[in-house]
C-alpha cells in the first residue's frame, strides 16, 4: 500500500480482513495461508497482530487488563501505546510506566520490522533481551529502562545499525558489554547504568564517535578506562562513577572538550589527577571523590572557570586547593573533605557569593580564620572541622543568613564566640567543638531558634549557661561538655522539650538537678557527671520514658533511688558511680544488671548486683520458669490513662487447639492445666474482649488490615482497646512457641511514641488476636482520602507525619536489635492520634506471625507500596521499609497515593517535565516559604527513597536524621522547581 490508488484497494478488503484476521488469531492458521491472495503488506500487518496479541497473552491479568484497548485486527486502530506509519505499518511502541508485567522475550519482534521507536521504560518485564531485537534494523530509539530484565545484552544489538538512543539503566543485566556495541555509529546516547555488567569498558566503545551521552555508573566494571574513549569529541556527559575501575585518570580526558559533566567518583582510580583536565573549559561539575587519587592538584584546574560542582574528597591528594578556583565566580559547591590537602584556602573562596556548600573537613588547611572568609548570602552549609585554622571567628558568619550547618570543629579556633553569630537565624547545626574557645556562651545564641544541634564541647568556656538557650524549641541535641562552666543548670532546660541527647558533663556546675528536666519527654541520653551537683535525683528524671543512657557518676548526688526508675524500662545503660546514694537499687534490668563499675563508690546501695552488699530482707521475685511449658500467652500492659501501675500478666493454655494440626501440634501439647493466671485471669480479659465487640460484630468494627479486621473494644474498667483479630489462616504455624513468646514480650516492651503500643496477644482455638493502644484519629489514608479532614491537614502537620515514621523506623531499624523491619508500612498502617502525632501499627507483628516464612510470596506488603525488587526477590531487609515510607512521604505530599509516578521518577526526562507544584495536594494552599523548604526537602528524601536498587536508598537512620537537621534554602523559587533538580543529583548523605 503505497500509494494513493491502493485506497480503494483496501477499502475493499477491510471487510473481509476484519472478518478473516479475528479467526486467524482464534484458531491460529497459519498466516502464510494467505499469501496466496492477500498482498504482502497484508502478511505482514497479520504477523504484527499476531506478535502483539501473543504478547498480550503472555502478561499477567492485569498488564492485560491495561492493554485491554488491544482488541480486534488493527493494531492502528486505537492501540494503546501502538503507533503506526502512514502506510498502516506498527513502527512505534511506546507503553512507558504502564506497569506490565511479563517477558519480554515473548514479544517476537521478528514479525514487527518496521519498528523504528521503542519505550518500554519503568514497567516489570524481566528474564532476558531477546536475540531477534537484532531484526530491528529501522530502530532508532529504544528505552527499556526500569525493568527487571536480566540475562546478557546480546551481541545482536550490533544489528542496529540506525539506532540513536539506548537506553536500558536500572535493571538487572549481568555480563560484559558486547563488543559489537561499537557497530552501533549513529548513537548518540547510551546508558546503562545501573545494572550488574561487569568486565572492561570494550575499547570499540571508542567508535561511537556521535556519542554526546556516556553513562556506565553504578556497575562492577573493572579495568582501566580504554584510550578508545579519549575519540568521543563529542561527549557532554560521561558518567563512569559508581565502578571499580582502576589505574589512573587518562590523560586524553583532555581531548574531549565538549565535557561539561565528568563523573568519576566511587571507583579505584589511583595515580594523580591529569593536568590534561584543564583543558576541559566547559566543565560546569566535575567529580573525581571517593578513589584513590593521589598527588598535587594540577594548577591547570585554575582554567575550570565554568566549574559549579568540584567533589575531590576522600581521596589521599595533597597540595593546595587551586586559587582560582571560583574565578568564574559560578562555584556552587566545593567537596575536598577528608584528604591530606594543606596549604591555605583558596584566595578566589573570600568573594565567592555563589557557594552554597562547602566541605573541606578532615585536611590539614592552616589560615587565620578570621581573614580568609568573606559573607557568603547562599551559603547553606559549610564544614572546616579537623583542620589547622586559627585566629578568632569572624563575626561576619552571621551575615550568612543562608547557613543551616557551621561546623568548625577540631581547630585551633580562640577567643570568644562572637555574638553576632546569633544573627545567622537559619542555622540548624553548630559545632565548634574541640578549640581554644574562652569566655562566656554568648546570649544570643538564643536567638538561633531553627537550632537543632549545638556542640560547644571541649573549650575553655566558663560563666553559666545563659538562661536563654530555654528558647532553642528545636534543640535536638546539646554537648557542653569539658568546659569551665559553671552555676546550677538552668531550669530553662525544661524548655527544650525535643532535646534526645543533653551532655553537661566535666563541668563545674553545682546545684541541685532541676525538676524541669522531666519535660523533656523526648530525652533518650543524659550525661552530667564530673560536676559538683548535690542533692537528691528528682522523681521526675524516672519519668522520662525514652530515656536510655544516664550517667550521673563523680558528682555528690545524695538519698534513695529505688522507687524513682520503677517504671524507666527504656533504661538500658546506668552510670550512679561515685555519689552519695543509698539503698536498694530500682527494680530494673538497666539497674540490676549494671558492671559494679557503674554502681561502685556510693555511700550505701544495696541489691543483687556484684560487689553489693544485699538487701534485707530478700523479696523472692516471681518465678517464670514453673510456667515453663505454657503454651500460649497473653500480656496486657497498663493502658494509657491510668496512673496505678495495673502490669497484668497472665498466661492461659488453649487445650483446645485444633486437633487437625497434630503434627505441628506436638509441642503445644499441655499438661492439662486450663488456665494458669499470674494476677489476673487471662480467660476473664479474653471474655471481656468478645464481649465488648459483641462476639467480633461488624458493629465495632473500626478497620481491615493486612491479616486481620480491627474491632474498637471498651473493657469494663473504661479502658479502650483496638483488638485486632487475625484472619484463620493466620494463627496457626507457630513452630517454635517460646521464641514467639519472647517476641511477642519484647514488642511490647517498645515505647515509642510513633508506633502504637502493644499491649498483649492471645492465641485461642475460637479468635486469636492482638491488643493494641486505641488511637481516636483514624488512619492516614482516612485523613488524606476525606476532603474535609484533608483540607485541615496543614503542610506542617503532614511534615510532621513524615518525621515521626521517619524516627519509629530508623528507631525499629537501628535502635533495636534484631533490627525489626515492618514490611507493610501504608497509610492504612499508620493512625494519627487528636494532635495528628503518627503512630504506626502492627510493628513486628509480620515476623512474628511468620508471615514470612514458608508463604512469604502471599505476603508481599501492600500494592503500591512494596519495594521492586519483592517481584524477583524474596530477600526482605529494612531497604523495602525505606522504600514504602518514600511511597508514604510521596503520598502526604500529594494527598493521594502517587501511583505510576514513583516509577516514572528514575528517568531524568520524565522528571524534567514535572513540576513540583503540580504534585503538591490542590485542597491545601500552597506552602508558605519555610514550609516550601521543608516540603522540597522531603520530597528530595523520598525521591532517594524510592531508588529503584535498595542499595542506593539511604538508611532510615540517614533519613530521620536529615530531617532533623536539613532545611537549605531553596535554589529556586517553588514555582519552577522540578523533579529532576531534586533526584539523585546526590545522596542525601553527602553534600
Ligand atoms: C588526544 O590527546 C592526546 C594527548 O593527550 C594526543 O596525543 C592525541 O592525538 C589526541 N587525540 C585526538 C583524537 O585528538
Ligand atoms: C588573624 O587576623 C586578624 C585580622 O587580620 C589579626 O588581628 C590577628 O592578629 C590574626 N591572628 C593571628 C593569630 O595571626
């Protein structure tokens, strides 16, 4: 078909083809079949059908479902993702983010010749690249990035000959890069990064001389890089980080002069860095960091003049820094942190207005620092610490009014803290621990009110502390410690109610310990021993419940403290040493298991602890071990509210397991005792449950989650309860009942307060079910979904979700060993109290159930939330919670679930036509300037979140710490920001 007059032609077939070709697929008849009377074009149209209705057939239900437009005998007739050429030729397929799921190598491409475009990217098509892709010999355009492909690149690909575009970063291919990759020479970019390739750079990648786009990253090739790609004029962008490429930089680097971005970090490259690199005046970034690099830095660098990014650190380079190195006044960033670098700072750095992070820490640059630096209005991070600086602060770091981090650590920096640093509002960190710093703490400093870490450690500071850091609402953490300060502690203290850790040790503050310390609640580590403090410990420091380490040792703290800790069971490492403390020890494990070393030099402890004398007389502790062949147990803990300590512990034997189970059953066979109780009856709490849901009616029901329904239960003493009743398949397959009971101790021992209390379990023939803390708000997706609830769901509330699922993961991840990893974090998991505090469910419960163990495939989180590689993995590691909180961070942002967007995200191209207004939740206006900031940083957290290879996501730890202390200033205004200037540009760890 042509030409025109072939019109009529096929008007007059079309009948008879719709007709025909339906049969054809039905019955499979061999096309050829018609070869006798149909023209070729019409063959060929038969065989495109045919391969993609086959194709169709070989995905899943619902990748079918998606391409349900696929129906009838035309595939040009409104074929989703289908284009075709004028002459009725398919020679385009485009199903991007479509999420199907299938093979690829099912798709025969043989019978598809006139494909000249093919996008696949961000879908889950996995096993291998076919070999007939070689048939392709029209393509030019071919991105099957974001699969899950794997198998080898075949060497095929020679074939296509008109290719332009390749792309095929972020999947699974393994191998070596084929050779016949040279042959490809019209292409323009390739990228395949990324994936598992491994073996050398072939040096035919050398002929690719129309290359403008080289990108290997984030592979396991070796080697040295090939002379070959010293051809590629033509490159702007060469990306080779992320490797173990070896031997030295090339020198012929210097021939492509087109660069504008040079990515080389995180390989082995040794040697020193070419002076042939300055004569790359186009390079805009140029990242050499994480290697082996050693040697002078060229002074050639000087003519960098375009340069914005210069990332050196981590290297053994030594010298200086190249003076002009901001002469094109264009530097944004400067990274040469942990090297052997000397010499002074570079004379260009003093008016560089442009800087917005700079990290030279961990050298051995010497200058007087109150002449070397100049005021910096886009500064946003700077670290100097372990270096050889000296002289006074200059008070001009206060004209900064960009700076969020000031970390000058580890010098030789004296005099005083100059006052005007209390201008610098936006700082979130400072640390000028380690100097010769004397004086006073200045006052202002209490005007720092985004300060979320303040470490004046190890100076020579004396005077009291002034009464107005009370004002630093934000202070997270504060290290006083090795000072000469003095005074009592303010009561101030009180006010710094987010504070986690408070160091005020090797001081000479006397006084009493100030009641105010029990607001705050948040206190995790407190450190004031070697001071003169007297008195008694104030009843309200056992009432800090997150508290886990606390040294008072070498003071002259005076009485009895064994009721005060009763009830601090986050306590887990004591130091009392060296004070005047008498009496019994409290009755905790943090106390009772203490090292004599931490207890020793008191004037009168007594207790079980060695090396104390005992009490008198000796309580008998209940004795577990009589119970020891209980099967089932239930605790309830006290609920919140009531002040009595009501601890129930109770245990009860479910004699009437099923039978049916008998093999499993053995071990749970019981002794005959029905019930055994503690101090209350476990039978009278399991009937007081059936009775206030009515026998689990659907009347109190409040929710259906993942493996069970939620019943809203009030108990006869008032108490609300959630009751979480296990769907049937799930109560079973318990083999090994005391690891479970431990377990099932051990997560409700957690208090945190973003994860809902658990409060007790039961097994029983009839309900098993779990007893959680009763939330009133609801669920997250409740909130977001409802249109009212979610117009009253302000920036600063849905920021503060993010942040406390952001600390009860890292907590769960890295405070708690095991790590214990959630596995199905959503927003149904996370409820929301009356102050719109997060509280996540269910932790742990997922292991403890053993929903991971033979039938972990039927588990694998919620859809939409679970991490890529559950599709081909059935490894689960803290990396799919991070995953499924950057598809939560996502969610509040938006205000509804991001759906395919999550996928689309890793290509950059996608990423630059999506602007981040267009994401944010329409029902609320849009964020006020400091929430912008905020909401930007989070969706740049969650953006790292959702790296498709979970070894590339930060931890949850990174995360919620990056929270705490992260607020740069935008670049841009919000209106224009898109997604792509917030992905992966860098981890968020490094800066
Ligand atoms: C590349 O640079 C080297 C010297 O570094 C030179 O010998 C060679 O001829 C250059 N190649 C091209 C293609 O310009
Ligand atoms: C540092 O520079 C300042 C200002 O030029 C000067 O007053 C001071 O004496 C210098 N300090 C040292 C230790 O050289």
């Amino acid at each position: 078909m042509k030409n025109a007059n072939d019109k009529p032609l096929s008007d007059l077939f079309l009948p008879s083809l719709i007709f025909f070709l339906p049969l054809t697929i039905l019955v499979l008849v061999p096309i050829s079949q018609f070869d006798a009377f149909a023209e070729a074009a019409v063959v060929g149209e038969g065989k495109e059908v045919v391969a993609l209705q086959t194709w169709k057939a070989s995905l899943d239900n619902r990748s079918q479902y998606l391409l349900s437009s696929w129906i009838g005998s035309n595939p040009c007739n409104n074929w989703d993702g289908i284009g075709c050429s004028k002459s009725g030729r398919v020679n385009q397929i485009d199903l991007t983010s479509y999420g199907l799921r299938g093979k690829l190598e099912d798709l025969n491409f043989s019978s598809l010749p006139y494909l000249s475009c093919i996008d696949m990217h961000n879908n889950s098509l996995h096993e291998t690249i076919p070999l007939n892709i070689g048939r392709l010999s029209r393509l030019t355009y071919l991105d099957l990035s974001d699969n899950c492909l794997s198998g080898v690149i075949p060497s095929e690909i020679g074939s296509l000959k008109n290719l332009q575009f390749f792309y095929m970063m972020d999947n699974l291919i393994n191998g070596s890069i084929p050779q016949e990759i040279g042959m490809l020479s019209s292409l323009n970019e390739l990228s395949l990064s990324n994936n598992n390739l491994i073996g050398s750079i072939p040096q035919e990648v050398g002929r690719l001389i129309s290359l403008t786009n080289l990108s290997l990253s984030g592979n396991s090739l070796m080697g040295s890089i090939p002379a070959s790609l010293g051809n590629l004029v033509n490159l702007n962008f060469l990306h080779l980080h992320e490797n173990n490429f070896t031997g030295s930089i090339p020198s012929f680097f210097g021939n492509l002069t087109n660069l504008k971005m040079l990515w080389l970090q995180e390989n082995l490259l040794a040697g020193s860095i070419p002076s042939a690199l300055g004569k790359l005046k186009s390079l805009v970034d140029l990242r050499l960091n994480t290697n082996r690099l050693i040697g002078l830095i060229p002074l050639e660098l000087n003519n960098l003049t375009h340069l914005r990014r210069f990332h050196l650190g981590g290297n053994k380079l030594t010298g200086q820094l190249p003076h002009n190195i901001c002469l094109g006044g264009l530097l944004t960033r400067l990274a040469a942190q942990n090297n052997n670098l000397s010499g002074s700072i570079p004379k260009s750095l003093k008016n560089c207005t442009t800087l917005y992070r700079v990290r030279l820490d961990g050298n051995q640059i010497s200058g007087n620092i109150s002449e070397v630096f100049g005021i910096y209005p886009n500064l946003d991070y700077i670290d100097l610490s372990y270096n050889k600086f000296y002289g006074k602060l200059p008070k001009t770091w206060g004209q900064c009014q960009n700076l969020t981090c000031l970390k000058i650590s580890d010098n030789n920096i004296s005099g005083r803290i100059p006052p005007e640093l209390g201008e610098a509002t936006q700082l979130g960190e400072l640390d000028l621990s380690s100097n010769l710093l004397d004086g006073e703490i200045p006052k202002t400093l209490g005007k720092l009110g985004s300060l979320i870490i303040l470490n004046l450690n190890d100076n020579k500071l004396s005077g009291n502390i002034p009464p107005e850091l009370g004002n630093l609402h934000d202070l997270a953490s504060i290290n006083l410690a090795a000072n000469n300060l003095s005074g009592p502690i303010p009561e101030e203290v009180g006010e710094c109610v987010k504070l986690l850790a408070l160091n005020l040790s090797k001081n000479l503050f006397g006084g009493s310990i100030p009641l105010e310390i029990g607001n705050l609640q948040s206190l995790e580590s407190i450190d004031l021993s070697q001071n003169m403090l007297i008195g008694e410990v104030p009843r309200q420091l056992g009432q800090l419940r997150r508290l886990e380490t606390m040294n008072l040792s070498l003071n002259e703290i005076s009485g009895s403290i064994e009721s005060i800790f009763d009830q601090s069971l986050s306590l887990s490492s004591v130091d009392i040493s060296y004070n005047q403390l008498e009496g019994p020890l409290p009755c905790i494990a943090a106390f009772q298991e203490a090292p004599f070393e931490a207890l020793r030099g008191n004037k009168g402890l007594c207790g079980n602890a060695t090396g104390l004398r005992p009490c008198s007389p000796v309580k008998s502790k209940k004795d577990n071990d009589r119970r020891g062949k209980r099967i089932l147990i239930l605790i309830l803990l006290p609920v919140v509210g009531t002040s009595v300590f009501l601890s129930i512990v109770f245990g009860f034997f479910c004699a009437f397991w099923p039978k049916k189970r008998s093999i499993a059953n053995e071990p749970r066979r019981s002794n005959g005792n029905l019930f055994s109780t503690l101090s209350f009856d476990g039978k009278i709490v399991y009937e007081n449950i059936v009775e206030a849901t009515e026998d689990f009616s659907s009347r109190h029901c409040i929710g259906v989650g993942g493996c069970g329904t939620v019943y809203k239960a009030e108990l006869p003493g008032g108490q609300v309860v959630a009751v979480k009743k296990l769907h049937a398949s799930h109560d079973g397959e318990m083999q090994n009942l005391q690891g479970f009971n431990n377990e099932i101790c051990a997560l409700t021992e957690i208090r945190h307060r973003n994860i809902v209390k658990l409060y007790g379990f039961c097994l029983h023939t009839r309900h098993s079910f779990l007893v959680y803390e009763f939330l009133e708000g609801g669920s997250l997706g409740y909130f977001l979904s409802n249109d009212e609830q979610a117009m009253r769901f302000e920036w600063s509330k849905r920021i503060n979700i993010v942040k406390g699922v952001a600390n009860a993961l890292s907590y769960m991840h890295h405070g708690c060993s095991p790590p214990m990893i959630h596995r199905d974090i959503s927003s149904k998991n996370v409820l929301l109290d009356s102050v719109y505090e997060a509280h996540i469910s269910d932790f742990g419960t997922a292991r403890v159930l053993q929903l991971d163990s033979s039938n972990w495939t039927s588990f694998a989180g919620t859809f939409g939330y679970a991490a890529p590689e559950l599709a081909y993995t059935m490894e689960v590691n803290e990396k799919c919670d991070v995953y499924s909180f950057g598809v939560l961070s996502m969610e509040l942002i938006m205000g509804k679930h991001p759906g395919e967007l999550v996928s689309s995200l890793s290509s950059l191209i996608t990423a630059q036509s999506i602007l981040l207004k267009e994401l944010l939740d329409k029902r609320l206006s849009p964020p006020s300037l400091q929430l912008a900031e905020e909401v930007v940083y989070v969706i740049k957290l969650a953006l790292a979140c959702l790296h498709p290879n979970p070894l590339f996501r930060p931890t949850m730890q990174q995360v919620s710490l990056q929270l705490l202390k992260q607020k740069p200033a935008l670049q841009n205004p919000l209106d224009i920001v898109s997604l792509d200037q917030l992905l992966n540009i860098e981890s968020p760890t490094s800066y």
